[in-house]
C-alpha cells in the first residue's frame, strides 16, 4: 500500500555551510535533491518542531516548543514534568499526523542533558514508533 498521504518533502538537514552541497543542499549521487518520505518525514518533523523554539519564526511564533524557556531551570521533577508537558503541546499543535502516546524525561550526565523520549503512533497507519531528543540544561555553578 502506497504512503504517498504521509508525504515527501527535502531531506533535513538543509545545511548552506556544508562543503559537500551545492547552496547548502544535499544532493544524492544523481545530483538530485535528497528527501524524507513517509515515516522519515513524520521524524523528522517532530525533530524540527522540537528543535524549534517557540518565537523563532516570525511568520509563525506558535511553531516550536517551549522546551527553551527551561534552559536555566533546575533539574528537577517539576522540570521533567514542565519539559513533557511543552514536548506535548508542540507535537500536538505542530504534528497532525501523530497521537502522542508517551512522554518520558530521564535525567542523564550529571543533570545536565534531559533525555526526552517519546512514543507516538502515526495516525494514517497506526505504527508506532520511539523518538529520543536529547535536551541540555545550562550547567549550574
């Protein structure tokens, strides 16, 4: 069965500074513009929304998440919580096509990196899939 319904759209990670690409575009062998399709292009939209801090497109100032307002918040489980709950929102304004099933936050490498996993079901085929985005909290003194 065909997945065109998910999409295709171009590859992320658009980079103008890669030596290796013609006006920061990758480009396969052919020369041709690569893409994310179907399920690779569901992840990576979550990881741009999630990379993506609310404001920081000016068209668009409640795309993104509010992950970057707790930068300089102790880790904690209020954080955690505060963290899983803007990963949510984002998913849910910024995703149609997923349900979030789970999210989870786990502390790592001293507190300073928050491991956010998340589970989520694309709706049009009903797999499911885990996502970790590693989020770095400002080092404390």
């Amino acid at each position: 069965m065909p997945k065109t319904f998910l999409g295709v759209g171009w590859g992320f990670d658009v980079d103008p500074d890669d030596p290796d690409s013609q006006a920061g575009v990758r480009l396969d062998k052919n020369g041709a513009i690569l893409t994310a399709a179907y399920e690779k292009s569901v992840r990576q939209s979550i990881w741009i929304i999630l990379g993506t801090a609310k404001g920081e497109r000016v068209m668009r100032p409640d795309f993104g998440c509010g992950i970057y307002d707790l930068v300089f918040e102790l880790n904690s489980a209020a954080t955690a919580g505060k963290v899983a709950q803007a990963v949510r929102e984002a998913l849910l304004l910024g995703e149609p096509r997923i349900d979030v099933r789970d999210v989870q936050v786990e502390s790592q490498n001293n507190g300073e990196v928050l491991l956010i996993s998340i589970d989520y079901e694309v709706r049009a085929t009903n797999n499911v899939f885990n996502l970790v985005y590693p989020f770095y909290l400002e080092r404390s003194a």
